[in-house]
C-alpha cells in the first residue's frame, strides 16, 4: 500500500525531474520510460521533440486549456503548517509538487487541486474539520498568486485562460469528508468543489472503496442519492479510488457525465484501484473521461511481480534470520553459557547469597575468635 507520504514524494520527485527535462506536451515518451523506473531511466530517454509538432501542440493549447484533475499541493502546503510564505509559488520550487513556472511550461490552463484528508479520520470524527483546514489553505493559496484565479464555472476557466491566468478549481478527494451530510456537500460545492471522489483508500458509510474489503457492494441508497444531489448542483461524480461495483453502480445512477479523476487501466495493470474493460466500455456511453495517473505503482505490471519477489525475499531473510538465532541458542545450550530459567537463575542466585553469607558468618567468627584470644591473652 501507498501512504500518502510516499504518493506525495513520489508526486515531487517527478515533479521536480519534471521542471528540468519533461515538458507534458511529449508525455507519450513518458510510458516506457517511467515502466523502468523514474529514477534512473527518465534522464538518459529524454530526447528532443519534434519542433513542429510541439509549435502545433502550443497552438492547440493556446486555443483549449489543457485541465489537469489532480494535484495534491494543498496537503503538501498544508504539512508546512499551512505558512504561505516559506515557498514562493511564483519561482520553481523542486521540493513542492507543483508551482506557477512548471505549470505554465506544461501549459495547464485549469487545475483542480485536491482537498485531501485521510480517511482514517473517519474513527476519530475530525474528516470534516481538518477538510476546512485543506479548504482553507487552497484558498489562500489561490489567492495569493496573481497567476491563479478561482474558477465556479466553464465560462470561468475559459474567459481566465485567455487573460493568461490558471484557472483554479477544488477536488474533494474522498466521500468521508461530507460526514453523511447533504448540508456539508453542499457547502463545499459553495467554496469551489467542483468534484468529489466518493470514497479514498477505506470504504465509507454508503460507498466501497477499491483498497478494502466489500462491504455495500457497490454504492448504497444513501449513497445513490449523494450522486443525484452532486448532478443537482453541476459537480462531478469523481470514481477513481472506488470499487469496481461503485464505479458501475456511479455510471448507472448518474444522470451527468462522470469522470475518473486520476486512475489507470486494469487491463494493463491488474491493481484494484485501475479501471476495468467493461466500466471503460460503460464511461464512453455516459460520455465522461479518465485523467490517466502515472504513478508508477498504477500503471507499471512489473510493480505486483516485484512486490511479489520482494515479499518472497523478505521472507526468506527472516527464515535465515530465525534459523540463525536458533543455532545460536542451540551452541549456547550446549556450551558452558547454557540459558539458565528465571526460576533457576533466582534459586541460584539465593544459594550463592547464603553461602557468601555462611562465609560471611564463618569469617566473622574465626575474627571474633582471634580477637577474644588476643583479648585473653
Ligand atoms: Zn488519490
């Protein structure tokens, strides 16, 4: 499994490879490049693009903006304690996910950036809290940099587009944070969401997750009508991160469009949290889309034989482990450091205070007797 740590270093780690050698307009060289890992393969594939397909790709995006659905630097500004001004968004800043100069390169025109909480807050009834302090950050954070500005409508991010800004839009990455309130969604949709993925790594009251064990079987009444009051309201209905059965059961009851915010396929990487063929051939009737993810642990079909081999050889390393710490029980037994009981090292330990003792006592008595000759004589 992938902490959220770990997502986000790797998110930084790419991004920061990112802002000296990927631009996204030749993103299709990334595949095989990121299948052998990113951390050595990227640097040495890296080639030149074709100049008069990345004039063209520039045109096209200058023309329709380029949205990207997923970006996680809310949290990661958030883990800074939510300060602002320990990085300036409007430099290249490697150790953050993402900033003004690299976006730009990539020419995204809309970005959603996540509002993420984990669920385990679910136990400790606090989703809902720390999600205003997610809201809270984002929000400052668009508003701090005269390249952002947020965005509530289609109209919004195009007119921003063409005055040259970033459209901003909020993505609540995880159904837990609404607390099974239809007030609470609403206001968030009143701040800037406009998606929610329905559930994160755990399942929730109405909705399975795709990382825990089946429980609704897919989505439940409650559930379906949380899906009907988000296409009241115009947000997305997001089902990355969701079981396959609430990923059918989302395309079947919603009466909008759906999107996968950030999910790969299961067909070329059999992970459960990657789209299966028949929810794929479902999305196309219902019109929405899948916004690829290339974290490595989704869209490599190397990662489960290597976590396979890797388990394996843990294993055998505590086996030898184990086999070791034995013999060297096995040599003490039989040597002169034989492991004595507590009981017999406490039995042991008494006799040896009653002999030093008896010792004591003789000693004592051989003294007083010399003392009382001397004394005598
Ligand atoms: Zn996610």
């Amino acid at each position: 499994m992938l902490s959220r740590r770990d997502f986000l270093g790797y998110g930084s780690a790419l991004a920061a490879f990112a802002s000296v050698k990927i631009n996204p307009l030749f993103a299709n060289r990334l595949p095989g490049a990121f299948s052998k890992g990113y951390g050595s393969a990227l640097p040495s594939q890296a080639q030149e693009p074709d100049s008069a397909l990345l004039d063209r790709a520039r045109a096209l995006l200058k023309e329709a903006p380029l949205i990207d659905t997923h970006n996680d630097l809310p949290t990661m500004l958030l883990e800074l304690h939510g300060d602002l001004s320990r990085y300036d968004l409007g430099e290249v800043q490697p150790s953050l996910c993402a900033d003004i100069p690299r976006l730009r390169e990539g020419r995204v025109g809309g970005q959603y950036w996540s509002i993420f909480v984990e669920s385990a807050t679910q136990r400790t009834h606090t989703s809902l809290h720390e999600a205003m302090r997610e809201f809270d950050v984002a929000l400052r954070m668009i508003r701090s940099q005269p390249g952002f500005e947020q965005a509530r409508t289609a109209d919004d991010i195009e007119r921003i587009h063409k005055a040259g800004r970033i459209a901003c839009l909020l993505g609540v990455e995880g159904g837990h944070m609404m607390e099974n309130s239809p007030a609470v969604l609403r206001t968030f949709y009143e701040l800037g969401a406009r998606y929610m993925t329905l559930t994160h790594w755990d399942n929730i009251d109405w909705a399975d997750s795709a990382t825990d064990r089946t429980e609704h079987y897919g989505l439940s009444g409650f559930g379906k009508q949380v899906v009907h009051e988000m296409n009241r309201l115009g947000m997305f209905v997001d089902i990355s991160h969701v079981s396959a059965d609430t990923m059918r059961d989302a395309l079947s009851f919603s009466r909008a469009p759906v999107i996968f915010s950030h999910s790969s396929a299961f067909a070329i990487n059999p992970h459960p949290r990657n789209v299966p063929d028949d929810v794929l051939r479902k999305l196309a009737s219902n019109g929405g889309v899948v916004h690829a993810n290339f974290i490595k642990e989704f869209i490599s079909s190397k990662n489960p034989a290597w976590q396979q081999q890797r388990t394996k050889a843990l294993a055998e390393l505590h086996t030898h482990l184990d086999a070791d710490e034995a013999g060297k029980t096995r040599t003490r037994t039989h040597g002169r450091r034989s492991p004595r009981l507590p009981t017999t090292s406490i039995i042991f330990g008494m006799l040896q205070a009653s002999i030093m003792s008896a010792l004591a006592r003789i000693s004592m008595m051989l003294a007083i007797t010399r003392w009382r000759k001397a004394w005598m004589m």
